[in-house]
C-alpha cells in the first residue's frame, strides 16, 4: 500500500470512528456504506478468517497473518488518533493477531500492547468464542511471550528491562479486572524469572506473589529456594566485609 492510500486510510478510518460516536453506535456495526474503510476491511478479515480456517499449520496460520497485518495498520492509526472509546471489533481482532505474530516478529510487541492498552482503555470485549475477558486474554499472552523471553540464552539486559516494564505495565492496566489467578500468577513468575539474580529481592517478591496466587501450579518454589539461599550468602559476605572493614591492622 502506498503512503498516499495508507494517511487516505488513516483519515477515513477516524473520521468513520468519530461519526460512529456522533450517532451512538459502534465503529463496526453494519451501517457503513459498502464503499467505507470499515466495510472494506471488515470484508477483507472476513475473507482472511476464511483463508485461515484452511490451513491445518499452526505456523502458516501465524504466517498468514503476518503476511495481512500492513493491510490494516492505517485503520488501526485512525482508530486509535479517534480515541472515541468506541467498540471496534477489527481492532480487537487485530490486536489478537498481533499476539499470535510476535512469536514470528518480536519487533511488534510494543505496537499490540498499544493496541492492547487503547481496547482495555476503551472497555473493549473479545469476540464471542472466546472465554476469556480482554484483560484476561492480554496479560495471559504477555505472561506466556515473557516466559519465553526469559528462557533466551542470549537475552540482552535492555530487552530483559524492556520486558519486565511491560509485565509491570500489563499488571497495572488489568489489576481491576477479574480473571483467574493462575494469570497473573503466570505474569510475576515471568518477572520474577526475568529479574533473577539482578535484583534478587525484587525478583524473591514477585515469585512469592505468583506462589500466593497460585500455590499448585506456579512452578516457582526452586527458583525462590535458590535466590534465597543465594540472598542469604549474599548478605554473610557483606557481614564478612564489614567485620574486615571494621578491624584494625596490627
């Protein structure tokens, strides 16, 4: 798509975002004209949705929608610079997408935890197949790409500080919402894996905190023992030091 097509996109897209608000409707009910940007893109996810339940491959899945996603990052600009808390159900979708496809490009973590944050912002709901609430949904998905992360070899200590402020980000949008507690538990043991030895009583914390949530299935009681056990030699050492510090030579 060209620039030109895509800030005509952008446009149309809040303009459509602000009149729905006018009129008291969604952004995506069906009273868009058929030549809309909304009508148009609601036509094309429908046809990808289709394309999609045609391929058995969980990774082309993912492939696919990679493959769409710049189709629709000019609507997703209008939306969002509309910023009329409306229901927009592309947008969800999209932002389910994007989840699916940072397993594939890690680069579009930030963009889908926008979208993440502006549909949580505007009380979004998920589509009706799926159980879980958007929150629910959000920080389950951030939880499991940070367990992940926090399992790379060659993890960088940007991108470990990086991923432990989403996690805190995540938390603090979805503290109000209910869900189970094995999700948040999933989330502070992620932190609490990713900050590890770099800041051991904040990472003993919020590895307590996923214990309390969820005492069976956290899987967190090793790591605490061993960042305990190393918090203790931690603290004998600095005994030690004082103690030499403190004596006189002869």
């Amino acid at each position: 798509m060209s620039l030109m097509r895509k800030h005509k996109q952008r446009v149309l897209a809040e303009k459509a975002a602000l009149k729905a608000q006018e009129e008291g409707r969604n952004t995506t009910t069906p009273r868009e004209p058929q030549n809309s940007p909304v009508h148009i893109l609601t036509t094309r996810l429908r046809a990808l949705e289709v394309e999609l339940k045609g391929l058995q491959s969980t990774d082309r899945k993912i492939k696919h929608k990679l493959a769409a996603l710049p189709e629709f990052d000019a609507y997703l600009d209008g939306i969002v610079a509309a910023d009329t808390k409306a229901q927009d159900d592309i947008l969800v979708m999209l932002m389910i997408w994007h989840f699916d496809c940072v397993t594939l490009d890690p680069s579009l973590l930030q963009r889908t935890l926008d979208l993440a944050d502006y549909a949580l912002q505007s009380d979004m709901k998920m589509p009706d197949r799926f159980n879980r609430s958007l929150a629910g949904f959000v920080l389950a998905e951030l939880a499991d790409i940070a367990l992940a992360t926090s399992k790379l070899d060659d993890l960088t200590v940007e991108d470990r500080d990086l991923m432990v402020e989403h996690l805190n980000d995540a938390l603090t949008w979805t503290k109000d919402h209910d869900m189970v507690d094995d999700i948040p538990a999933r989330a502070y043991k992620a932190m609490g894996e990713l900050i590890g030895e770099s800041n051991i009583p904040d990472a003993i914390s919020a590895l307590e905190e996923a214990h309390r949530l969820d005492s069976k299935k956290a899987g967190v009681q090793t790591k605490l023992k061993q960042l305990k056990k190393l918090q203790e030699k931690q603290a004998e050492n600095q005994d030690a030091n004082k103690q030499n510090t403190g004596t006189n030579p002869q």
